[in-house]
C-alpha cells in the first residue's frame, strides 16, 4: 500500500474512532480530554502532519485537505456535543432548585428581655425620669472601692460578712454596687465639680453564698444623691416615689434603724406586703411588711475619702437587689427560676 492510501485510511479509521468517543462522552471534563486527545497539540492529528513530510510534494496537498476536513469535523461534533451536555447540566440544576411552595414556613420563636434586664431598665428609667445620671463599674474591683473608701477598714467586721471572692492577686468580685458611689463621686471631683450629683448604677454583684434565696451572682441598683442641705426627708420622699413607681401603685414605706458602715444613720426600707395588703400573710410572716432595701446618709468618712468637703455637702445612698424586688412585683417563688432558663418561665415573663 502507498503511504498516501495508508494515510489516507488511518485518517477515516481515525475519524470514526473520534466521533464515536465523542458521542459517548458523558461529562464536559472528559469532552476536554477528548479534545485534547485529537486535536491538542500532541494529539492524534499532530501526528499523522508528521508523516505528511515524507509524502511526494504533489500528494502533501490531498493530505493536508483532508487532515483539515477531519479537523473542522472533529471540531464540529465536539461543539455540538458540548451543547448536549451543557443542556443536560442545565435541566438537573433547574430540578435540583425546584422550590416547593407547599412546604410549611419555618418559624423563628421570638426573644424576650430576661425578666432581671427588664427589671433593671424599668428601675433605671425611674430614676433617670428624676435627673439621675447612669453609671457602672467593673465587677472586678479592688479593696479600696469595694470596702475600704466605704469606711470599712481591714479588720471591720462587716468585711468577714461579705463573703468575698478574692483573686490572687488581691483583685476581688465586687460584693455590691456601692464601690460605684466611690468611682461616680471621684469622678466628678476629677473633673473639677462640685456637687450635686445624682447617680444609679445597676450591675451584678457576687457573694460566695448559694441557698434558696441566695445565688453567688446576683444583680444590684445603687442610688445615691450628693448636694447641698439633703436629708433624710429626700431620701425617704425618693424611696416613696421610686416603690410607688416600679410596684404601679401606691405602696406605705417605713424606715428601720440599721446599720451600713458607709452610711449614717443607716435605715432598712420595708413596703407594705404587696400579698396581703399588710393584713399578714406567709410571705411576710405576719408582720404585713416586707423588707426590700438598705439606706442612709452618706457617712461623712465616704464623701473624705473621694475629697469631697463634707461640712458643705451631704447626701443619701440606697442599694437594692433586683431579683427580690423582681420576684415581690411578679410573684415569682423562687430565685433560682431566673438562673435555670426554663423557656416556659422565660416565656410567661417575656411576654
Ligand atoms: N451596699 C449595701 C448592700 O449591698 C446596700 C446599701 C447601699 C446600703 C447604699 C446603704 C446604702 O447591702
């Protein structure tokens, strides 16, 4: 046979090889690799040109026609077969997407404020309702703030009765939110003021103390009020208004004698019970009060040690802890029921 026929039928062997691979390709990838393998340029057809140089110069051109024909062939099924297969990829995308209108929404349960933060709001919009600045201090505080510029020195007892979370290194979980008093008022005098100044301070607080009425973590709101000629007459008339206010109706105080070392005189704050209407009930064991606060004027000690002159000013300080008063508005029985995120409480408070 002349190298022109064997050409020749390696050309037609060739083509039909070609096309029926490339009608059996089922993927783009191995489409490519079809591609590659005919007409890339180490491919089949490469090399058959190869052998054209060794063909007499009148035959080269029969060759070279039909080495192009095969080309554009090859070159035309390839195409169309890429066309199948992008049709096909584009059918299952459009199944694969298909949305089902009739499958049921999926719902998204709404949040609540914790009753604490929204107990804590409420009682600080009272107040800011009244002029009172809002403060906070770090829950990590320091002997000086938490105890001693509260006029209780090292081996007071009241210190003992704090029971205190110490840190290494002497840094301590702040056992109140009076430490705030100390910060709000240092931070006036620093700025070259003078009083008056009214601030509440919510904030957690943390007592190594764990029962049924007492949680380790619990939350504070401390008001104090610093000025000229203030006594106890407004820090009763505030307490009035502030119960009145936050339990929505008309609530009897009355002040006890105390003890705080950073106020003097100090006085326990007791509403009428919010159960019984003071008759005497469990809650409050017969006695139709119920305790709810500690207060008093700000002990002179105090207002020295921030470099306030307490021959000019005076002032009243009050703390209170929000689960209690949270539980006296709501009823809520036990304080833990804060702490253990049952969605059902949450729920019922959130509301
Ligand atoms: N800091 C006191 C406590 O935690 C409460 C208090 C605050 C009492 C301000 C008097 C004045 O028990």
């Amino acid at each position: 046979m002349s190298d022109l026929a064997d050409l020749k039928e390696r050309l037609e062997r060739l083509k039909h090889e070609a096309i029926e691979q490339i009608y059996l390709a089922d993927s783009l990838p191995s489409l490519e690799q079809l591609r590659i393998q005919y007409l890339g340029k180490k491919g089949a057809l490469t090399e058959i040109l190869k052998g054209v140089g060794q063909l007499p110069a009148d035959e080269r051109p029969v060759i070279g026609r039909s080495v192009n024909s095969l080309k554009h062939d090859l070159g035309e099924a390839l195409r169309e077969r890429e066309a199948v297969l992008r049709a096909q990829l584009e059918e299952e995308r459009i199944a694969s997407e298909r949305i089902d209108v009739t499958l049921p929404g999926r719902r998204h349960p709404r949040g609540a404020m914790h009753p604490i933060q929204k107990g804590i709001h409420e009682m600080t919009a009272i107040f800011q309702q009244l002029g009172f600045l809002v403060a906070e201090g770090p829950e990590v505080e320091d002997e000086f703030h938490n105890f001693d510029a509260l006029n209780i020195p090292p081996e007071h007892p009241a210190r003992a009765m704090h029971d205190t979370f110490f840190f290494a290194d002497g840094h301590l979980l702040r056992t109140h939110t009076s430490p705030v008093q100390i910060r709000a008022m240092q931070a006036m005098v620093k700025r070259g003021e003078e009083p008056p100044l009214a601030v509440v301070a919510p904030g957690r607080v943390y007592r190594c103390d764990y029962d049924m009425t007492h949680s380790p973590m619990f939350h504070q709101v401390e008001v104090f009020q610093v000025g000229s000629k203030l006594s106890m007459a407004h820090l009763k008339g505030i307490l009035k208004f502030f119960l009145s206010s936050y339990f929505g109706r008309e609530l009897p105080i009355r002040l006890r004698p105390s003890y705080f070392p950073f106020t003097e005189p100090s006085a326990e704050v007791d509403i009428g019970c919010v159960f019984c209407e003071g008759k005497g009930c469990r809650v409050c064991k017969q006695t139709g009060w119920l305790e709810v606060l500690g207060s008093g004027m700000i002990h002179p000690n105090v207002l020295k040690a921030v470099g306030i002159d307490h021959s000019q000013y005076s002032g009243f300080a009050f703390g209170l802890g929000v689960e209690r008063l949270v539980m006296l508005k709501h009823g809520i029985p036990d304080l833990r029921l804060f702490f253990e995120n049952d969605v059902r409480f949450l729920r019922r408070m959130g509301a």
